[in-house]
C-alpha cells in the first residue's frame, strides 16, 4: 500500500527530468572557442536551473511544487553517472523508495520552533501537516557562468503551515571542478525574520545526499526496505553484489562506526557502473558545531548535523540554537565527486585547508 502511494508521488515532475537525463547526459558536449565551460541555464517554467559542464549535464537546482524545499538533482559523477538515488523522478530498478523525503542533495531541519522540516513529503496525511515546515523558492538571484566556475544565488522562505515565512534563506552554489573532479560549494544564510527561532537538538538534518544504490554501505545486520515494485527485501551483508559504499571520516574511522562522530570532513568511497567515486563532504571552522557530527547512514543517506549532538553523542552533549528575531546564521559547506583514483589523506587535508580559508 505504502509503495503504491510512493510511486504515485512526484509524477508530474518525473517525465522532465527523464527527458532532461536523455538530453544533457548523452548528447556530445559542444566545444566553441565562445563556449564557457560552466553554464547555467534557467528553466522558470519547468522550475529548475541546469548546470552543465561543456555542455554536459552535472546536477539541476530544482524546487517542483511536489519537494517541501528545494534540492539539486540529479548529481552527476564525471563520467556522468548518477551519484543520487532516482527514485521518485527517475526511478532504476532495485533501488529503495522509503523515505521520500530524501531526494537528491539538500538543507533543512527537523525540529525549527517545533515544526519538522526533514521529513516534510507528498507522503504526510493532511491531518498531520500542522506539524511540518515547508522551503519554497522565491527567485533567483544572480546568474554567472564562467571558464572554471558558475555561481548560482537563490531566495527561498521557510513557512509555517499557515505559510507565514518564519526564516529567510539566501544561499549561494558554487560549481566548480576539473575533468576528474565536481566541486559544489553551499553558502546559505538564514534570518530569523518575526520571532526568535530556536533550532532544537535533533538528529534530522542537516546537509544531506541520498546515494545511489551502488554508493550504500554494506551492513552488518539484516535490513528490510521497500523496492521499487513496493515489496518488502531483507539486505543483508554480501546479499546484493552492486552495493561498494564505504565512509571514512577525517578523525580514522571507518564503515558504520562513522555514524554519530565529530570530523571534520567525511569521505564515501565506492564504484558506480564500473566508475570508483569518492565522495567527499567537509565541514567549515566558521560553522555552529564545529567539527559537525555525521549521519552515515548504510541505506545511502549521508549527512552532516552540526546541530543534533544529543542523540549522536549519547547524551553527553546538547545544541539548542537560538536566533534572535533579525539575527542570522550562515552555514559554509563543500562536497567533491572525484572519479577514478582515490584522493590520498594529504589530498583530502589539503582540500579541507583550502576550503577553511575561504570565507
């Protein structure tokens, strides 16, 4: 029943993006003395921005009626393989479809003045929607491509259920990269616009990618999902040949230990139809929470939580963020695609060295 009503979700939106994947994944990239390497092309009216590299699709900042916020999806290795799970838009078979909140790469909460802005989806009963907060684009604004980068600067509101806006949101996408390597930079600022907003310890959140199938870790014990035909699987360890995931954190742990620890960077490591990828998420000094804690999950959801210490430390600490009515707070993060060989810890510190002196 509940696999039904999942694939029923996000249908209007899907056949674009089945037609964006055909379109920018496969055709030739179009070289031209005049062509700039990043581009991005604004579609208002199918609610997205593209971002392509040569003219080959990366990943698409998309805010369909459908999501509860804003996400970029797909993301795109530099081979051109899709480092997000399909499901909803398009979905590839044997893939997961619980949890439909989690698309692509996104910011949001789980527990901001009471309201849930994590789990917020098509899939919440009318009579519980009180209880959950929605991120809706406003606009775009700035556009600039460029040879060795694009900036993409967007507005979007987080409303209450009565849609009063309760935090303001401007954030920046930098994309950057080389022929073996994607780099997006997230700068998003947040203002407290009528009232003091206290973000309560909760371990939903906070800057998040749901992986591909072949990028989830391996776990230890048996693990029951619904499939993309709405049946109910067991995973269990070496049951599913495909599934390559593997996180190692700046501080030396690795697998399923990563969860619930402080680092400053984390790297998921696996293998995508044949392609090995490192993905790889770092933290900001300049961040509330600093070095965050990590959700590393091993069905594909990777995250970093600065602000969900309570639970992830076993009760040992505890972040109750208060930002006074026209206050702000800017959250500063990285995530690298490098394919083909894997980055080397020096590597991985000195790119975490660059990112931390940026501002």
């Amino acid at each position: 029943m509940q696999g039904n009503r999942n694939r029923s979700l996000f249908t209007s939106f899907s056949f674009g993006i089945l037609t964006l994947l055909a379109a920018c994944v496969k055709q030739p990239a179009q070289q031209s003395a005049e062509t700039e390497t990043f581009t991005l092309i604004p579609k208002p009216a199918e609610k997205r921005v593209d971002v392509l590299v040569d003219g080959e699709l990366f990943t698409s900042y998309i805010y369909p009626d459908e999501l509860k916020k804003p996400v970029l999806y797909p993301v795109l290795s530099p081979a051109g393989n899709p480092i997000t799970r399909g499901w909803p838009f398009a979905p590839r078979e044997a893939e997961r479809i619980d949890h439909p909140h989690q698309v692509g790469m996104w910011l949001n909460y789980g527990n901001v003045n009471g309201l849930d802005f994590w789990n917020n989806s098509e899939a919440i009963p009318q009579e519980r929607r009180q209880h959950y907060g929605t991120i809706r684009h406003q606009a775009v604004t700035l556009l600039q491509n460029g040879n060795d980068k694009a900036e993409l600067q967007v507005r979007a509101h987080w409303l209450k259920p009565d849609s009063s806006i309760l935090l303001r949101e401007e954030t920046t996408f930098i994309f950057s990269g080389t022929a073996n390597s994607r780099t997006i930079d997230r700068i998003t600022t947040l203002t407290a616009t009528n009232e003091d907003v206290l973000f309560q310890d909760s371990k939903e959140g906070m800057y998040a990618i749901r992986v591909a199938r072949e990028l989830e870790h391996l776990t230890a014990k048996p693990s029951k999902y619904i499939d993309a035909a709405g049946q109910e699987q067991d995973l269990s360890k070496g049951s599913h040949p495909t599934i390559t995931g593997n996180y190692h954190s700046s501080e030396g742990i690795s697998g399923e230990e990563v969860w619930g620890t402080r680092a400053k960077w984390v790297e998921l490591i696996g293998t995508i139809r044949e392609e090995p990828v490192s993905l790889i998420l770092l933290d900001h000094p300049q961040n509330i929470g600093y070095p965050t804690y990590w959700m590393a999950r091993g069905y594909g959801l990777f995250s970093a939580n600065p602000l969900g210490q309570k639970e992830m430390s076993g009760g040992k600490e505890e972040l109750n963020f208060k930002l006074p009515a026209g206050k702000s707070v800017t959250f500063r993060y990285r995530f690298i695609v490098q394919s083909g060989t894997r980055p080397t810890q020096e590597q991985l510190q000195a790119a975490f060295e660059r990112f931390s002196a940026s501002e």
